[in-house]
C-alpha cells in the first residue's frame, strides 16, 4: 500500500479479543470516517495459561486480515498502522503473527506499550468529547488488559494499562457457567487489588469515560436494545448502580442466557460477564457515573496519521 497524498487513513487494532479497523480521510480534527467494522477473533486464546498463540486463534485473525485487506483496496487507502496489544505483548509464537499480518497486509505490526495504549485510547475518546470536565478519567476494558488514563485534553496524562481484561479474568477464575460464588469473590478481590496498586486516582475523575466493547455492550444491555445502535450507545450514560447490577445479573446467568439478549455478540457472550465485573469495581472507585463513547484507540491512531499526512 504506497502512500497517496489525500489519500484515506486506516487503523486496525488488534486485542485479544477482537480485530477492529477504521478507515478515514480528512482533516485530523474533523475526520470523515468511511469505514468501521469488528471481528471477534480470540487471538489471546489460552494466551494466559499456554504463552502461545493457538493455531485456531491465528487462522481466525488472518481470515481477518484478508478480509480487511479487501476493504483497504476497495477505498484506496494510503497509509495503514496495525496495532497490536495485550495478547501479543505476551505470546512467545508472535513472529507467527507477525508474519501472517506482514502476507497479507503488507505492513508490520507493532506491539504498542501499554502506556501508548492507554494515551491513544484516552486521545481518541477526548476528541469526540471536548467538553468533558477535567479531569477525565478513560477507562478501556479489552480482553487481556485494562487501560486507566486520567488526565485532561491537550495535557500530560497520567495512565497506566492493568494485566485485567474480559478474557484473561474469565479464563483464570470464572471457569464455572455461570460462575461459582467462591469464583466471583476470588476473581472481585484480583481487580480490587490491581486497581488500589494502579497508582491512579480513579476517585479524583470529574468525568469518566468508558471505551472499547465491554462498555459499549453494557450501554446497550442497560438501554434494552432490540437492534444495536451506535448513535444511540455514543454518549449515553449508565449509572453506577446499574453498572453494578447487571455485572451480579451477568455473572449470575449461563452463557446460553447472555445470548438471548438481543444485542449480544456470540463471541463476547462468554466473557461479558468478567468485563462488567471490571468495570463495576471501577464504579465501585469513582465519583460519577459512566459516559460510554464509541470513540477510542482506532480514532487516536488515525488522527496521528491523518496529522502526519503530507
């Protein structure tokens, strides 16, 4: 893919869970966005327990990637950055991965820090809401870990990325369906710790923002929505009681029931449980209730390339 001025930008985030791209043109301040998809891969399957990525995992990131690569051509795309995060940072087999990514994309990817992580997640979800009040706290919930950013627009930003996600969690301690009391308390008491060691002032926060797909799901699940709905996700708020409550109605419901909500994604319906746990121990911490933004590490990553364009 050779650089094209004025050409279309692309991201692609790639956690352990999912693999996400946005594609987008125009001013870094004002983007237009052209494109925005997810798959649910597992990549970080077993990643915790085994240290390698499975096959199975890699065969289905790749099929992702193939898929991408036809939409990156089909808009014209100039430049692209691929970005990796907890579950790469942690499999020892991740040339395997780098260069299935490098055949079928044509670039390399980069196993981002957590510390970049958590600064483009926090410029992302700040530039669809300039007027949060300082300062804001971002919060992103993947599946191998969770990024903490506190801080305010167009200033230093303290943040730091906790080995806590969706999948980690759930594999790790809740292995029940629905897990077990005794699992529950085992797996409060692991985030409870990682968050009071975070070195972040959650309860300093005047506004909390929520990003990434455990946050977006709960808006949805909170909302009762029939359809998923993006505009009406972007910027809704859920309380800390509600936060609360669905994480216990969760982690009290067997896999085959989380499917039944309607808005429920098959390859999140097992781990959905463990991201609102996170993410109600954290409500446990802060002052004010949850904003959800569909804005996030994708939209940082694509307002540096599309800023750097010549």
């Amino acid at each position: 893919m050779t650089p094209g001025a004025g050409a279309p930008v692309a991201a692609i985030d790639c956690g352990t869970n999912s693999v996400r791209l946005l594609v987008a043109a125009g001013p870094a301040q004002a983007p237009v966005e052209l494109e925005r998809t997810l798959r649910i891969t597992r990549l970080g399957q077993g990643v915790d327990a085994t240290g390698e990525f499975h096959p199975d995992a890699l065969a289905r990131t790749f099929a992702a990637c193939d898929e991408y690569a036809a939409v990156l051509a089909a808009h014209g795309v100039g430049r692209l950055r691929f970005v990796a995060t907890s579950a790469a940072r942690d499999a020892g087999n991740r040339e395997e991965f780098f260069a299935g990514v490098r055949a079928r994309l044509g670039v390399d990817p980069e196993v981002i820090s957590g510390a970049e992580e958590a600064q483009l997640s926090f410029d992302g979800a700040l530039g669809a809401s300039p007027e949060a009040a300082p300062p804001a706290l971002v919060v992103d919930i993947g599946g191998g870990s969770t990024e903490l950013v506190l801080g305010a627009s167009g200033q230093p930003v303290r943040g730091t990325s906790l080995d806590i996600g969706s999948v980690r969690l759930r594999e790790r301690f809740l292995a029940s369906d629905p897990p077990t009391a005794e699992q529950v308390a085992a797996a409060t008491a692991h985030v409870d710790a990682l968050l009071d060691a975070s070195g972040i002032d959650l309860a300093a926060a005047r506004t909390w923002i929520g990003v990434g797909g455990t946050a977006t799901s709960l808006s949805a699940i909170v909302q009762g929505l029939e359809t998923y709905d993006r505009a009406r996700v972007h910027g809704s708020t859920v309380t800390r009681a509600d936060l609360t409550a669905l994480a216990d109605r969760l982690l009290g419901s067997t896999v085959a029931e989380v499917l039944i909500i309607p808005t429920m994604v098959p390859g999140r319906a097992d781990v959905i449980c463990a991201g609102a746990l996170i993410c109600a121990r954290v409500a446990a911490r802060v002052g004010v209730d949850l904003t959800v933004s569909e804005s996030d590490i994708l939209d940082g990553v694509v307002a540096q390339l599309l800023a750097a364009a010549p």
